[in-house]
C-alpha cells in the first residue's frame, strides 16, 4: 500500500518536473529570440541609413551626368585625377625643396 501511494506520487513530481523543464527551455528560447531580432532590427536601420546616403549620392552623380556642362566636369576630372593634358599643352610639377 505505501508503494502504491509512492508511485502515484512519482508520477506527477516527473509531469510538473517536466512542465517546469519545458516551461524554461521556451522562456530561454523567447529571450534568446527577441536579443537576435533586436541585433537585426539594428542592422536594419544602419542599412537603410546606408542606402539613402548611396541615394544621395547616385543623384548627384545622375544630376553631374545630365548637367549641361558635362565636357568641363570631364575635363577637369581627367586634369586632377589623371593628368591629362589638352593639345599643344604642357603640365608642369613643381619639385619641392624640402
């Protein structure tokens, strides 16, 4: 009889043991869940800062492409960046003294 009502104790001491384990696991796994999406919600937003900041810049460039006077932007990109010079012109270097 006493072993009787030790079994029948046993088995709901592992069933609320069981609950308590499962309960946990889905809490820890909540928290776990909601850090990962915090971190990509935050990566998010600096993407899309990102991309509005390339937006700006591709509208400059579009707005530099269409610009009338698109043959001196040329010019003076090839002159600065490249060093090319005109026809029947010569570049100079100044050599520092130092």
């Amino acid at each position: 009889m006493v072993k009787d009502l030790i079994r029948k104790r046993k088995y709901p001491i592992i069933f609320a043991l069981l609950v308590l384990a499962l309960i946990v696991y889905f809490v820890v796994t909540l928290v776990s869940t909601q850090a990962k999406l915090k971190a990509v919600e935050q990566e998010k937003a600096s993407l899309s800062e990102q991309i509005s900041v390339q937006e700006e810049e591709n509208e400059k460039l579009k707005e530099t492409i269409s610009n009338e006077d698109k043959d001196e932007y040329i010019e003076r990109i090839a002159r600065d960046e490249y060093d090319y010079a005109g026809e029947n012109e010569r570049v100079y270097y100044a050599a520092d003294a130092e």
